[in-house]
C-alpha cells in the first residue's frame, strides 16, 4: 500500500498523493489526467477529483498502479472502480488496468471476439480483474509483443489454458514453454482477423499485432508521445538496434489502422488516411534521431 509518510511534497493537499515508490511509468497520468500529472521525475496530484467520473477514474489508476505509489487519506470502496476494468476503448477492445511492475507498467490489452479473445501481453494476475476476463468470454491466446512484457503470462496459461504466441527470438528462460513460437520475421497470420507483424528493433524478436486492419498493437515498438504531439519511438531505451527500428517502422506503411496501442506509451487514434500522415512524421522525427 501507498505510504502516507512517504507522500510525495508535490501533491496537492487532500485525499489522494502519490508515494516515493513511484517509477515514473505514466499509467496514471493517461487514466485520470485530471487528477495526474508528472512532476520533478514522478507522478503527482496536481486536483483532486471533484466528481463521481473523476474520483472513479483516480481510483481505476489507484488500482493499476504498478507499484501501488497511489493512495488515499480517506478509506474508498473500490468496488465500482474494479468494475470498470477492463476499460472498454472501441470495437471490443478494452485497457485490462492492474499493470505489473515486472514489465515497467506496460499497458495490456483485451480483445473480446466470436472467434475467442486475445489478451496482449501481460497484466498482474489479480482475481477481480481474472474474474471480469472470465465475464467477458475468457482468453483463447496470449499474444507477448516481446519479452519485458510478459508478467504473469504463466498464471494466465494455468488459468485460462491459452495458447501463448510469441517471437522465438523473445523466449528465454521464464517462456521456454510457449506453445506457439513464432519463427522468421515475415508475417504471420494468426486466424482471419490477426496478423503477427514482426518488428525487431527494441528486442530482436519485438512483434507488433493488428487485428481488422484497425487497431496495431504495437509493445514498446512506436507509441504517441503527448510531449512532441507526434508518433515515436524509445531511443533511450531500444535494448537491440536502433536502425532496426527505423527500418521495421518504416515497414507499416504497407498496413492499413487506425490506432496504436503501445505497451508504453500513449495510444492514439486518426482515420486511417490521417494515421499515414501522421506516421510519416513519426518516420521522419526517427530517422533523424538514428
């Protein structure tokens, strides 16, 4: 739990503060950006939520929280805001919430469909977020963008019995097991609607997903970045070859969506015709940064 004495002196005062456990990860502020922000290298209350909407969205990060650094002076039922997770996005896709502090609170995604749904990466293994998987239809595949992401994904197999899908240059000792590896770096389909796009470059075995040629899953591939206003990638952090992800970036162009739903990062949505346009700026601000 979040320490009171351990409140950061940047919150605002009232009910909710951040702790000095706090990894920078960016979830809060993404969730409940009217109570979040970041402040001197941390995640900060910069208001405190005034209505129902905004007490349950800062509660929705309270429980994402990696790190559980968000609390509150006052006890909360939870309830509700346990409820509301997985947070519906479009089109049957939904933000699971619980991020995990093994994979640096990336962002794990749902996708609820006939044809069985897909969980892309990992969250924490938590029984009311399992139980509103169950709800929801269940896991049929675990789609690993690549190997930081992968949290609890044993838990997840025992539990639903999932078929896990992962690139062979990910597997390592925690992921020997996977059942579906997948090999070489052209694409792969997975079923009539999901297609495996190899991408190295952050890792060697990084993969992206897209499903209905809408929305592109992409880990710690490209995100949104809300400070430059344009699609980017993590130079400070690519683990394998920056060239390499130029190059795999620039390879999209061939694919038809309309979001990018990053593992890090913030996701972002543009008709497709404006989402070539805006990846071109991506690509341009990559390529010079290489």
């Amino acid at each position: 739990m979040a320490q009171l004495e351990r409140r950061l002196e940047h919150n605002v005062a009232g009910d909710f503060f951040v702790d000095a456990s706090c990894i920078d990860c960016d979830t809060c502020r993404w969730m409940a950006p009217d109570t979040f922000m970041r402040r001197e290298g941390q995640a900060s209350v910069h208001r405190q939520p005034e209505t129902n909407e905004e007490r349950l969205r800062a509660l929705m990060a309270l429980l994402s929280c990696p790190t559980v650094s968000i609390g509150t002076e006052q006890k909360h039922d939870v309830t509700e805001a346990g409820a509301a997770l997985p947070d519906r996005i479009a089109d049957g896709v939904y933000h699971c919430g619980y991020h995990s502090e093994s994979s640096y609170g990336a962002t794990s995604y749902l996708i609820v469909r006939e044809a069985g749904n897909i969980l892309v990466d990992s969250p924490r293994f938590n029984r009311p977020l399992v139980r509103r998987i169950e709800a929801l239809g269940g896991v049929r595949t675990m789609f690993l963008t690549h190997k930081d992401d992968v949290a609890d994904h044993a838990k997840f197999r025992e539990h639903f019995g999932c078929e896990r899908v992962l690139h062979e240059d990910e597997i390592g000792r925690g992921t020997r097991d996977i059942e579906r590896p997948i090999s070489g770096f052209e694409p792969v389909r997975l079923d009539e609607d999901t297609l495996v796009i190899p991408t190295p470059g952050h890792t060697s075995g990084s993969s992206c997903l897209l499903y209905r040629d809408k929305f592109l899953f992409t880990g710690d591939h490209i995100a949104w970045s809300a400070t430059m206003g344009h699609i980017y990638a993590f130079r400070s952090v690519c683990w394998y070859d920056w060239s390499e992800l130029v190059r795999s970036a620039e390879l999209l162009r061939a694919y038809n969506f309309e979001w990018i739903l990053p593992g890090h990062g913030r996701r972002c949505h543009f008709e497709s015709e404006r989402m070539r346009v805006e990846m071109e700026k991506g690509l341009r601000w990559m390529q010079s940064a290489a």
